[in-house]
C-alpha cells in the first residue's frame, strides 16, 4: 500500500529540500556544518509496555555518537576555550599542638629569698650541730657552746639538704621586665612561657630562653623588586611586627627575624610595586597587599605583622637614566596637553563672545583666521607668562582694523 503526500507551493518553497533527482545532496545551508550519523533503529523504535520490541525480541543496543554539530578545520571557528582549572591553595605548615604559647608555673620572689635563708640557716644549724662554726660566728649569733659531734653522716645528710634548699631557692631568683619573656623547658620540652614581671622564682632546673616581645620597627636593606611593566626597582621597607606565640617563634624556627626578612624578600617578588606618581596607589597600594601577603606567611610561625609600608622605590641603576627621562617626557606631554586645553577653552570664549555680542560679523575664513591668531598669541603669552587677556585684546582690536 503506498501513500502519496501532497505539498502545496508555499510549503514547498518554505524548507529546502532534503535531495535532488540525481540523489546528491544539496549544498549545506551553513558552510562549517558536520553532523553524525543516526541509526536507523532509532528513528523506528516501539516502547511496549514488557519492554521488548516487535516480534517478541528485544531491542538491539548500539552505541553511537552525540548527535551533535561539530567543529570543522580550515574553517576559521575557534575551539571553545575552557574555564581555567581553580588554583590549588599552598597547603600551610603543620604546627605542633604542643607548641602553643601557655603560661609557665612560677613563685614570687619571696618565696625564693625565703628558702635561700632557710637553706643557710641550716647549713649554719650544722656547722653548729658538727662543732665546726668558728667561735666569732657562735659568739656573734650568740649561740651555745656546740656539743662537738663531729662531721658524721647526719650532719653531711644535713648539710646536702640544707644547700639544696639555700641553691634551689637563690639559684630559682630571676627579674621579670616589661617587654621580655622567658620560654622554659625541661629536657627539651617546652614548659611555658614567663611573661610576668618583678622578682620571680622560676625552676632552676628549667632552661631559659629570653624572648624580645615588644613591637618592632624593622628598616630592611635595599631588596630588589620589580614595577607592573617588569622593570627592576629598588626598594626599602620598614616592617611593624612583634612576637605573638613565643613558643612557635622560638621553637618552631630556628631564627624567626631571618625568617620574617626571607618572608618579606619573596613578598617582594610576588607583588609588583609602583613608584611614587605613578598611578595605580602607588607604594600605598603596594604596602596594602604585601602586609596582608606576609601576615598569611607569618601568622603560623607565631609572628604579627601590622604593616609592610615601602620607604624608598627607586629604579635599578641600570634603567635609572632611561626611567629618569621617561617620566620627564611624560610630565612635559601632561604640562603641554594641559597647555593646550587651556588655550583653546580661552580661544572658544573669546570669539563666542565676541560674535555672540555682534561685536563682528565674520565669515568662515576670517573665523578661521581669527582663531589662528589668537592661538599663536595666547600660546606665545603662556610660554612668555603674559596675561592672556591683554594678548587677546591686542590680536581682537587688530582684526577689527
């Protein structure tokens, strides 16, 4: 059985045709077309309900392509630009739970200066005891006359622990300041950190670290850097900082001010900076990012930094003379376009007055010719410091001769 469809003139008209009487394909529609291939199966694919296809058998699977418009070469159509892959973060240093600034386990100083004079109490109390104190001293401390033991083992057991005590306690004496602390420890293991002021009495087993925690001013050495264009500049920073965790900067580095200079140097080399007048913020922008950039790098290692302000941003000397005469080219192309504005916004007002007022009547050439000569004068009155309005009166009262 066969159908026949029927298409009216504007329907055919409408869409292309699909191929001619000899079979050939048209010519594409779109020059830079390329399509895949469909499989017959699936244009004439039944959905049954059992999931099967006709005759009882189920359907055969074919893989095939996206059918999808694709790109051809020689064209002159560009590949379709990814999205750039996101950045992977450094991964920042592992710290030590252990190395966290605490505070260590200290005595007043009293208590010190009390068990030094217990300990040579005891020690004088022995002396006595054993029949050794020379007879000014018992005469002098008014002390009886000593039963004359001897030096045996009691009066040496008293008299290890009576030093012990009088040792512990002058030996533990220590001066706390305003603006230093001590980092202890005990076999190698940090104990905490003194930052008490006064006379203290500190284990005197503990071994001491004195720490500078005062906020510093650090003015570095020339270091090089680089302007946005890449030229090679020389710089001097000053650096606002000081110890925050005493047991990350003393412990965890081996020299932690090296260790800020190397920061700032390797800031330095990451964010460009521009000297003074040159746009962009200049050294202020600059000082904003290398603080936050070196603070990100410090902050594990126990250090805070306020500020990193650059002090002097010089050129290398190597550019210096050929930057030297750029900016003197670029500051005299500013002064003349302003020269310029200025003169021609004076040109402007002048003749609209002059013609807005029917003081002239003025064609086209003698405009022109106007114009031109009251350009001349007010550029000669600029360069020779004149008043503008004098040059332009006389020019004006010469043209209306």
């Amino acid at each position: 059985m066969s159908t026949t469809t029927s298409h009216t003139p504007s329907e055919s008209e409408g869409r292309p045709q699909t191929a001619t009487a000899t079979g050939t394909r048209p010519a594409r529609l779109i020059q830079n077309e390329s399509t895949t291939e469909i499989p017959v199966h699936l244009l004439f694919r039944d959905d049954p309900d059992d999931g099967h296809g006709p005759g009882g058998r189920a359907p055969v699977r074919m893989p095939s392509r996206p059918a999808v418009v694709g790109r051809r070469q020689g064209t002159g159509e560009l590949p379709r630009a990814d999205p750039p892959a996101p950045g992977r973060r450094r991964p920042r240093p592992w710290i030590d739970p252990e190395l966290t600034e605490r505070p260590a386990r200290v005595l007043p100083g009293a208590a010190g200066v009390l068990a030094g004079a217990c300990g040579v109490t005891g020690c004088l109390a022995a002396s006595w005891w054993a029949g050794v104190l020379p007879p000014l001293a018992a005469q002098a401390l008014r002390l009886p006359e000593p039963a004359g033991a001897g030096l045996g083992p009691a009066q040496w057991a008293a008299y290890a622990g009576a030093g012990l005590l009088g040792a512990a306690g002058f030996g533990g004496l220590a001066r706390g300041r305003t603006g230093r602390a001590w980092v202890v420890g005990l076999f190698g293991r940090y104990r905490g950190t003194v930052r008490r002021t006064g006379l203290l009495w500190v284990n005197p087993l503990l071994r001491r670290r004195r720490v500078d925690v005062r906020l510093r001013h650090w003015r570095s050495e020339v270091i090089p850097a680089a302007d946005p264009g890449g030229t090679p500049l020389r710089v001097v920073v000053l650096v606002v900082w000081r110890v925050g965790d005493t047991a990350r900067a003393v412990l965890g580095l081996e020299d932690h001010e090296r260790y800020l200079r190397e920061c700032v140097e390797a800031a330095l080399a990451r964010v460009p900076v521009q000297p003074a007048g040159g746009g962009r913020g200049g050294p202020a922008a600059a000082g904003e990012a290398l603080t936050r950039l070196v603070t990100a790098e410090t902050a594990p290692a126990g250090l805070e930094v306020f500020s990193v302000r650059p002090l002097r941003v010089e050129y290398a000397p190597e550019v210096a003379a050929a930057m030297e005469r750029r900016r003197i080219a670029a500051l005299d192309a500013r002064e003349r376009a302003g020269l310029l504005s200025s003169v021609v916004d004076s040109v402007e007002d002048t003749v609209t007055r002059l013609t807005r007022r029917g003081l002239v009547d003025l064609d086209d050439y003698e405009r022109k010719a106007l114009v031109r000569d009251l350009t001349v004068a007010f550029c000669a009155g600029r360069g020779e410091r004149v008043r503008p309005g004098a040059a332009a009166s006389a020019t004006g009262m010469d043209m209306l001769k």
